[in-house]
C-alpha cells in the first residue's frame, strides 16, 4: 500500500555499520518536514523493560519474556515523529529530541532519551522545521529474528510502511574504515564546517593484504545479510530504495530526495545547506591517502581484479550490490590460510590493526607467523 497524497511517508531502514548512517540521520532531520531516529533498537530494548509505564501510556504490554516493547510501540514515533526533530528544543513535552547530543544512542541518557519522546500523549502529525510533515523513519542495525519478526508485525499493523536498505558497496574502503577505528584516536567522521577533507584526522596505516581482503569479505558478507532480512521483512513488497554511501558522499541532498521521491514524499526543499551538516568526513577517499603500502597492495591484488578496482578508485565509486561475490567466493587457497591465520592473531571483536601497523609499519611478528616469511606470503597472494 502506497502513500496517498499529502500523507507522510514512513518508513524503516535495514543497514549495517560504518556506512555513514549517524550522518545520514542528522541530515535527515535538517530537511523540512522530516524526522528519523537512528538504532531504533536500543530504544526497543529499553522499553521493553518498562512494561508498567507501557501499561499506564496506553501501549499494549510485550509477550510474555519478550524483550522488545510492542509493535505499535515503533508505529506510533512514526506517526507522531514529526512533533520532535532536529530543531526541537528537549522539555517536559518532547525530551531527548536534541539528535546533535546523542554521541551514543545505547547510552543510559539516550535510552531515557528515547523512552520519553514515546511517551508523549499523542497527538495529530505536526510541522517540523516550519513544514508540514514529509516523512518519518528509524533505523535498525541489530537484525536478529526477533527485529525481523517486530518488524513483520509492524508491517503487519501498517502496511504503508516502506522498506528502505542503506548498503556501503566498496567492500575495500568499508574494510578500511573498520581498521582504521581500531586504532586509538581515529574516526571516520568528524565536527567539522566544511567538507574538505580533514587529513590531521586521519594516520596513515600498514595493512597487510590478507587482512584487508578478510576485512572486505567480512564487509560483504555484512551487505548481504542486510539484504537478504530487508528481502524477509518486506515479504512480496517491493524495496522501496537503496541508500549508497557513496551517493551520500557525492551529493547527499541529491541522494536524501530521491529516497523522499521513492517513497512518495514531496521533493522539495530536499538539499540542506552545507553549513547545516555537522558532520564530515575526516580524510581523503583515495585509500592511497591512507595506507603506508598502497603499491604493495596494488600488486598482491592483481588476480583480484574486482576487489583491486575497490581499492584504487578515487572518489565514492557505487558499485552493484553483491559486487566481487564470486570473486570473494573463488579466493586462491594461499589467501585464505593467510586470512584464516590474520584472523586467529588478532582481536576476534575487531580483527583490528596492531600499534605498529597503525602507525603505518608493518607488524613483523605477524608476517613471520602467516607463512615463515613475509615474501612467501606475498607470493601466494599473486597466484
């Protein structure tokens, strides 16, 4: 069921991690008439535990061991999420709105943040930003069955509701961003007026091939279970949109009205003004930019084609959804013990970067240990 006309649209978004979605929400919230909440599961989670005060704002109590509050819980911040957005100053009525101050929407404050502003007696749909309301959405990171079934159910509810998947298809740069993270210090996004980009954020790292292609595999087995719980919650439904990070990158006014076109919002007043968006990116989008051994690695992935296309594109190149998969899937044997050892020596929460490779030396312990010397290892990756 679509959008009928001068309706907002609502809408849920399936994505992953480190794909720009804290940026895509704070400029949604800056767009007229619109509102969005990140992580929407930490807000389910915690209310899920209040089943009392659920009782008393008159939503239905979750079943019986469930963790998660009801799903009219969900459908009711997108009928009435407009009433809080970005320029709506946090008070007695509307708390925890304020989305600039919530750094960590898992926090106790941002919890509470969260458990308040569903709390607020309802009301009819609002202006937002001085507009009628356009659209309203939240996001889910956390996609288990019991997120999959909510979300059935929410559908179930509110067949209006719209599908939307926000995917990163370099699988390389996605990789990159995830190791650069492990190092103390270093984000992928900063404050910052202007979206130049921002080298004194960033160190240049030594990452070894195999742990970048293990770290790009990860990336794209990621994508693909993101797709494949948007294809189960969505059922027979067409999927609304898919979001790109790289679009976001080229020109995210551009990207945010198309999704408002897809899903059937009015367009207009849809590109924010640059000096509005807090965040940026913090340094260059060529990951010569960011890696001490780019010649290196240029030359260990030449029988991988695909995945090495990744790695030298310069700027936010969108590749198809699923791209390398049949590469990532025929990986010479040499590479996959290399990976398999990379990954055993090596935080398992992260399979982060070691000091030295994050100040853009090679970890000689680690070459030693993938095959007894580093030049075999980097002549089995070229085979």
């Amino acid at each position: 069921m679509g959008t009928m006309k001068g309706e907002a649209a609502i809408f849920i978004v399936a994505k992953g991690y480190h794909m720009g979605s804290k940026w895509f929400e704070e400029t949604f919230n800056r767009l007229p008439g619109c509102a969005f909440m990140f992580e929407f599961e930490h807000c389910l989670r915690h209310a899920g535990r209040q089943t009392v005060q659920q009782a008393e704002s008159g939503f239905l109590a979750p079943l019986s061991g469930s963790v998660l509050a009801p799903p009219n819980y969900t459908l009711r911040f997108l009928q009435h999420g407009c009433r809080c957005s970005w320029s709506c100053a946090p008070d007695e009525t509307c708390q925890g709105t304020n989305h600039g101050n919530r750094s960590d929407s898992s926090s106790s404050s941002g919890q509470h943040a969260h458990h308040s502003m569903l709390e607020t007696a309802a009301a009819p749909l609002a202006s937002t930003h001085g507009s009628h309301c356009r659209a309203v959405g939240v996001s889910f990171g956390a996609l288990g069955p019991t997120y999959i079934s909510h979300l059935q159910a929410l559908i179930r509810l509110e067949p209006r509701v719209a599908v939307v998947v926000h995917v990163r298809s370099n699988h390389i740069k996605h990789g990159l961003s995830f190791l650069r993270t492990s190092c103390q210090g270093e984000k992928n996004h900063v404050v910052g007026a202007t979206s130049a980009p921002l080298a004194k954020h960033t160190a240049r790292m030594y990452v070894p091939a195999p742990l970048l292609v293990l770290r790009a595999l990860l990336a794209a087995r990621a994508q693909d279970k993101v797709l494949r719980d948007a294809n189960e919650i969505r059922g027979e439904r067409k999927l609304a949109y898919v979001v790109r990070y790289e679009a976001m990158q080229r020109d995210i006014g551009a990207e945010m009205g198309a999704l408002l076109r897809a899903l059937g919002a009015p367009a207009s007043h849809a590109n924010p003004p640059q000096s509005a968006v807090a965040l940026v990116k913090a340094g260059s989008d060529f990951a010569g930019d960011m890696l001490t051994n780019m010649a290196q690695l240029e030359a260990q992935l030449l029988s991988l084609p695909c995945l090495l296309s990744m790695l030298v594109a310069r700027g936010p190149v969108a590749f198809e959804l699923r791209a390398c998969e049949r590469e990532l899937a025929q990986l010479p044997a040499g590479l996959k013990a290399a990976m398999n050892a990379e990954r055993s020596n090596r935080s398992m929460i992260k399979v982060a970067l070691f000091p030295r490779e994050c100040e853009g030396q090679s970890h000689i312990a680690i070459s030693d240990s993938l095959s007894g010397r580093e030049s075999r290892s980097n002549s089995e990756l070229t085979t």
